[in-house]
C-alpha cells in the first residue's frame, strides 16, 4: 500500500524530506537544480561518475553508471543530501525495471542515518508517459484539503 504525499515534507516516512525531493528520489531523478553553473562533475576509470550539485548549505551528490558506446547508457546508482557536511539521506539503486523506456531502477533503497531509518521501495511494474486523468489527483478521506 502507499501514501499520498502532500506537498511539504513527508515526514509520514520518517526521513525528514520534502516531498518534491522523495518525488524526485522515487522516480530516479533529482529535484530541481538551483545553480547548474556550480555543478562539478568526475568519472572513475570503474565507470561510476558523480555529480555534485551545490545550493546554498545544501550538496546534493549524484553516482551514475556511464557505459559509452554507440548508444551510450546513463544509469543511477544512488545520491546523497549533505547539509554542512550532515548526510540528510542517501537513495540507493538496484536493477532496472523490465521493459522501462529508459533507466528506471526496480528497486531504491533510502535511508537517513541520523534518524536511524531506511525504506527499500521495490516496483512491481512500471508504466511511463502514459495518459493520467484528472480524478488521479483528487485527494480522498484524511488526505482532502
């Protein structure tokens, strides 16, 4: 079962984020970027390259697997929130979901050391760009405005 998760943080997981950024985490993505100028990035020979996104105290560090070719691949391997140096949370991520359009990973695991708490989210099926009517977004029972 699932939560909707309104806007503002989504503490009803325990992880202290804002819901944007557990958005973005989900679906293998990263929140807005604030200062794309202050970005720096850096491979390994292994393959793995990081991007750090710096805004304000906050840096956000993104792992990605690159394998160049003659359709090169870009897939996430997991990101971390830092402020002033405090990790806020990491997301880890496993195998690719099947027959996704692009690098969806299956499973994320997140967790937030400080706090002591860590959820894995495993998808059972992924469906991509597809139409979404507008009752989708009509929040029923506890969670009506």
């Amino acid at each position: 079962s699932g939560h909707v998760v309104r806007r503002g943080r989504a503490d009803e997981l325990g992880l202290g984020v804002e819901a944007t950024e557990l958005c973005a985490v989900l679906s293998g993505t990263v929140a807005e970027i604030a200062r794309p100028e202050d970005a720096r990035a850096y491979c390994a020979e292994d393959g793995i390259c990081v991007v750090e996104l710096p805004a304000g105290d906050l840096v956000r560090r993104v792992s990605v697997s690159f394998s160049p070719g003659p359709t090169p691949l870009v897939r996430p391997v997991a990101q971390e929130l830092y402020q002033a140096d405090r990790l806020l949370y990491r997301a880890r991520y496993g195998r690719e979901a099947d027959n996704a359009p692009g690098p969806l990973p299956r499973t994320i695991m997140i967790e937030n050391p400080e706090k002591k708490v860590s959820i894995t989210v495993e998808y059972a099926e992924a469906d991509v760009n597809v139409p979404v009517s507008d009752d989708a977004f009509t929040l029923e029972g506890e969670y009506a405005p």
